[in-house]
C-alpha cells in the first residue's frame, strides 16, 4: 500500500505547491524503479502544480468519477486519466482542471473512495497538494493519509492559522502525532523566531526550509523545480535532507489500520459533509459523537473525556492558553488566572455538558479537573499533594500509576489525551530551561521541590509520552524511624554508626526504589558536625542536618547539546575542594575510578550508592564502571583497588509486601586468590515466610562473624559491644 502524503496549510503564498511539486519529483529520483504520483487537491487554484512541473495534463479526476457512472469500472484503463513526466519519471494527476465550485464537484463520494484506495495499490509513495481550504474531498483523502505536513511561514497570521487548522483536524478526530509542521522562509529578516513557532504549535516542526528568494524564483519562472534545478542550494539540500528522513523514518507516518481503528470508535462520516467553505470560518465542533458505535454504547467516562476535551478546546480558542502558560509561574497572577478561567469553564459546561452533568458537587469536580489541566498538572495535581504517594508513573494518557506504602497501584485518573500528557511534560520541563522533541525524545529534570522527573516521547515511546515522578521526601527519617519500620535492627544500627564513625568507605547497594538514598542519609547523620562534607548527585536528593555541607548536582546539556558538567567533572574538582568526606549520590559512571583512586589516597570515610542486585553483583558492577571508563586497567588491578577501598557494603532490598529492609551488612575482607575479592556478611536477614495479610516474616541476625577492623573502633574510643556479633 502507499505512503499518503498530504501538504496542507489554511493560508495563501507560503510554499505549498512549491513544497508538494519539489517533495515528490525527490521521492521519484530516490525511488527509481518505484511508482510516486503527485495529486493536486487544490480546488481554488487548480493547475499550480502543473506550472511547476511545465506540464499540460488534460484529464482529472472528476473525469475518472463522472466514468464510473457511465460505464463498468473494469472497461476503464486507469492510466488514461494519469500524465506521466518522462523526465522526472513523476505521474500526475489533478482532482480538478477548471475552477469549479466545491459544492458540485463532489457528488459520489463513494466513487472518490474506490478510487483512492486503487491509487492506494498502484503506488509507492502519493504526495498531495492538499490545497487551503477543508472541502468535502480533501476530508475524504485525509482519511486515506499516513502524514499531514502543515506548512507554516513565520509569520503570526500563518501560525495563526495553522494553529485553527490543528483544532480542526483534532475535532476530527485526526491524531495529531500525524500531523507535522514545515517551518517555509525559515530565515526571513522581520520573520517570528522559529524558537516561538515551534512554542505556539502543538505539533513537532520536522523541517526547517531556508529563504533563497533568487534560487527559488528562477526555478519557478523557468518551471522547472528546484531541486532539479539548483540540487546544490541550501532549500534543496534541506528538502533532499527532508525526503531522506521520510523514506527512512517510519515512525513519522501513522497506519492505515490505526486510522481505520480511530474513526470506527468515532464515526464522523455524516457530520463531516456538513462542513462550510472555508475551515477559517468554521465556528462549531461537532457536540457529540453518537451513542452508540457499532452497536456498542459509549461508556459515560468516555463522554466525560469527550466533553473535557471540547471545553479545553474552547478554552484554547478564548483564553488562548498557551500564552497563558508562559505566566503561570507569576505568583501574583495564578490566583486571578485560575478564577477567570474556571468562571470560562462554567461557562462552556452550561453550553456543552447538556444533561451529561447532574450534580453540583460533579459539575465544581469537573471544574477543578479542567482547570488544572488548562493551568496545572492536570490529573497529577492530587497526586502530587497526596503525601503517601511516592512515584508517579504515566504509561500513556488512560494509565497513571502510582506507588503508595511500597506498593503499584492503578489510578482512576487519566488524561483526555496523549496530547495533553506532552504538553504537561513541557510545562513541568520549561522552566527549568529543558527541552523535549522528537531530536531529543528524553529528558531528566528536577522540579523545585526536589522530585526527580523523567519523560520520554516519540519515536521512543511507542504507548505515547511517558511520564515519571520521583517525589522528594519531605520527612527525614532516622533510626528510630526504621526500626520502627523493621528496615534494620538495633545491632545493625550500632554497626553502621560505627563504620562512619570510624571513617569506613562505605558503598549503599540495591534495585530501584529499595531505599538507597534513604540509607545514604542515614549514614551521613553520624557524620560528626566539625567534617567538611561535599555531595555529588545528579538529582540532588539527599538532605543533610550539617553546618558544613557543600551541595554539588551535575548539570545536563542545554537546547546545543554543549555546557554538560558530568559527576565526573565536579569529583574530580571537589578534592581540590578539602572535603573530609565525599558523599556520591550514585556511582552509575567513570566517576567509580576516580572515588576509588580518592578512597584509596587519603580520602576515607567516603559514601556512594549503586545499582546492584547482591554484594556480590556490587563487584561485578564496578568492574563494568571502571572497564567502560576508557582507561586500560587489568582485571586484577581493579579488583585490587577496590578490595583495598571500599570496606563496607550495606545491602538494600524492597519485597513483595512493599517493606524495605537492609538484607546485608559485608565486609570487603580483601583477596582470597589472585583474581577473587572475599566478602564476610557481618549481619544478615533472613526470610522465614509471609502471613495471612501478605506481611513479610523473618528476622536480622548476626552471622557470628567478628569485622576485621573491629580493634580499630576499639582504639578510636567508639563504643561498640561485642556482643552484637554473638549468634
């Protein structure tokens, strides 16, 4: 089946033509052996793409239909109403040869659909010029199309009015990760910054088409396309650069069988014949889909979705809200901007909601959901306030999860679309001067708070946008705390607070989410307050009660991809810093060489966390850290340096009931062999089953055995009782 490719843009003179007629002569270079044609659905002006091409074509397909009438489809030779070009090996086919009006030209709109779908057999790639206005039979094409390319001048009424043509197409019920926009005259001297069109869109700009006024009308005065006829020049190495990635990237394109899929869940057939001359002009979205679909009814959540998304776009239309968000952070002004936007809510849910909406207590719920979604997080905003809740993952717009007391949970919250989700992950994101696109589909971040965020969008993404919270804890717990919690013992405890204060370099491993950083804290709260301490994160989530604390946190690329400051780069300036101790968030680099080499040159009492599923997977992990650093180390050599610098490993561990536990306190004993380290658990747990409520049953204990430095302790006056050893 071939790739539809339609060209579109509501306003006059920004390229559109241009655009489809040099797009589809390099698909057929690229192509060679490979059938492209180029359709002309431009019903003000038919003929343009003929111009271009210096071709005379004497059939269309109103011709084909008004055939179809007349005689038996199987007696008509296709190839008769197409006119090939011979010399860029390009067919052609206009919809239209005279300027007739839209209304009778498109009288059997089940004949236009047989003939697509033959033209959908016959080729590889159809490249549409899809004309300025939404007539009856470009709605029809539209949904036989893989990409809609929105061409955009930078320019406010152009963007303007793509951002109408976008509401349109989404009342529709056309995705929008299938519409993409061209930046046309990017360079334009006076023109919008692309930086702003792109900000104003709600879709990804794929192509930027620099401004080459003297190469671009002498091609057209002479009719010959330009790529044909300056390949050399900058607009047409940027639509050879553009060709190349669509014949490449399949992600760009949405299927037929998606969009089939689509429209039977909202069957718009009838109401899109309804459709007036111009889109510009179309003031109304359709009120509701049907009741019923394929026999099935529509659940009463699926028309709450529907309803929200109708005042969302009306919201859009009179609030404009994206230059709202741009002054949300204004806290002067946050107040007064969510009273006049939840009176416009009110407003647009007494015209909209119909009898869907009963309650008062429903309609101020409905309300409030709005408002957070047009100004907020949306759905997120409870769960963010919820204190026990703390991860929050959004796998796509009608799935959010949510981790409480240790435990995943699914929401009853949902996002009206996956739209919606990208645009609360750049409004969690702008601020903090990061970015997200289909260049740079992934993005860590912290928020104010301190919670870390992670977000990842298509082409990745194959479910749509993918969010994740990590919430900052605001309460700090201490011993007593985990004690109380059964994460440790009183032995450990004693244990643990002896190694700090001994000066022990210790490593806190464990899976995701087991309580590492917790730990980490923990341990630094027996740091004594005359030490000088520095903290290395990436996020920086640790919080310490000292005086002397120095906080560092690593820095990501910005919009350039320059100015990266990695945990290696501040280690490495940090010992020139005269910490008493070094305290990494998380070894997951080449930063583990270089706190090894500190360790081990007079930098004691040290701390990290890393990823590990066991003591014993901790070595094999820093063995992994230190080969990828770059540097030629033997495998021996490693082992050496780290059985001679890390004396302590603090074991984590999170079980099925979603209690956390220290699973083991180990000695690094050094090297049993030449290649092997010896590791000597000093206490351990150990499961012993589950009760009836699911509860995890076990108990801590020592192993018996005695840590090699426990004389150390002794000496240094810390007082530590040997009976905690005792089995």
């Amino acid at each position: 089946m071939a790739k539809v490719i339609s060209i579109f843009s509501p306003k006059g003179g920004v390229g559109r033509t241009f655009l489809a007629v040099n797009l589809a002569v390099m698909f057929a270079k690229k192509l060679k052996n490979k059938k492209v044609l180029l359709l002309d659905m431009d019903l003000d002006l038919p003929g343009d793409s003929a111009k271009l091409l210096n071709l005379k074509a004497s059939k269309d397909l109103t011709g084909l239909m008004s055939s179809l009438h007349k005689d038996a489809y199987s007696s008509l030779r296709f190839s008769d109403f197409i006119t090939h070009h011979s010399t860029y090996r390009l067919d052609f086919l206009p919809f239209t040869l005279n300027s007739v009006t839209r209304f009778n030209v498109y009288s059997n709109n089940a004949s236009f659909r047989s003939i697509l779908q033959d033209l959908d057999r016959e080729y590889e790639f159809i490249i549409v010029d899809g004309g300025r206005s939404f007539t009856k039979p470009l709605i029809s094409l539209l949904e036989q199309t893989n990409l809609i390319l929105l061409l955009v001048n930078p320019d406010i009424l152009s963007v303007s009015q793509a951002k109408q043509a976008i509401d349109i197409l989404q009342s529709f019920y056309f995705p929008l990760k299938m519409i993409k926009a061209i930046l046309n005259r990017a360079e334009s001297q006076g023109g919008v910054p692309w930086q702003d069109v792109k900000a104003a869109l709600p879709c990804d700009i794929i192509a930027r088409i620099p401004s080459e006024g003297r190469v671009v009308g002498a091609a057209l005065n002479r009719r010959i396309p330009v790529v044909w006829d300056s390949p050399r020049s900058r607009v047409s190495q940027i639509i050879d650069k553009l060709s190349e990635d669509l014949l490449s990237n399949n992600e760009l394109f949405i299927s037929h069988q998606e969009l089939e899929e689509l429209f039977a869940l909202h069957p718009l057939a009838e109401k899109k014949d309804m459709l007036v001359e111009d889109a510009l002009g179309l003031e109304s979205i359709f009120p509701e889909i049907q009741d019923i679909v394929e026999g099935k009814k529509l659940t009463r959540e699926d028309k709450i979705d529907e309803l929200k998304q109708r005042v969302h776009r009306r919201l859009i239309r009179e609030l404009d809200l994206r230059r709202l968000d741009r002054v949300v952070d204004d806290l002067s002004k946050i107040k007064e901007l969510r009273e006049r936007t939840s009176k416009a809510i009110n407003s647009a849910l007494a015209e909209e909601a119909g009898t869907l909406i009963s309650s008062r207590e429903e309609r101020e719920k409905l309300i409030k959901e709005i408002t957070d979604e047009a100004l907020g997080l949306g759905p997120l905003e409870d769960l963010l306030a919820d204190s026990e809740i703390t991860d929050i993952m959004v796998n796509n717009k009608h799935q959010i999860y949510i981790e409480k007391k240790g435990k995943l949970e699914l929401t009853s919250k949902r996002f009206i679309s996956n739209e919606q989700v990208r645009q609360i992950i750049e409004r969690i994101i702008a601020p903090l001067g990061r970015r997200v696109d289909e260049s740079v589909p992934m993005v860590d971040a912290r928020l104010a708070d301190g919670s870390r965020v992670n977000a990842i969008i298509h082409p990745i993404s194959l479910t749509g946008p993918t969010l994740t919270i990590r919430k900052f804890g605001r309460e700090r717990l201490t011993i007593p705390d985990l004690e109380r919690l059964n994460a440790l013992n009183h032995a450990m405890a004693e244990f643990i607070r002896a190694c700090v204060l001994a000066r022990k370099n210790i490593i806190v491993s464990g899976g995701t989410g087991t309580g590492k950083t917790t730990v980490l804290n923990l341990l630094s709260e027996f740091v004594s307050d005359g030490e000088r301490i520095v903290t290395i994160e990436d996020a920086a989530e640790l919080k310490l009660h000292h005086q002397h604390w120095i906080r560092l946190e690593s820095r990501m690329p910005n919009i350039e991809g320059k100015g990266a400051i990695t945990v290696r780069d501040i280690f490495r300036n940090s010992l020139r810093m005269r910490p008493d101790r070094i305290i990494i968030g998380e070894c997951r680099g080449s930063e583990a060489l270089d706190m090894l080499q500190a360790m081990n040159t007079g930098h004691d009492g040290s701390m990290t966390t890393i990823h590990a599923n066991s003591t014993h997977d901790v070595l094999a992990r820093m063995d992994s850290l230190i080969l990828m650093s770059g540097i030629e180390i033997p495998l021996r050599a490693i082992r050496e340096m780290i059985a001679s610098a890390i004396d302590i490993i603090v074991h984590t561990n999170r079980f099925s009931d979603g209690s956390r536990k220290i699973m083991q306190v180990t000695e690094i004993a050094g090297m049993s062999d030449e290649s092997h380290i010896e590791l000597r658990d000093i206490f351990v747990f150990r499961q012993s089953g589950i009760d009836s409520q699911g509860k995890i049953l076990g108990e801590f204990r020592p192993t018996g055995a005695l840590p090699s430095f426990l004389e150390e302790i002794h000496k240094r006056g810390i007082p530590l009782s040997d009976e905690i050893f005792k089995v």
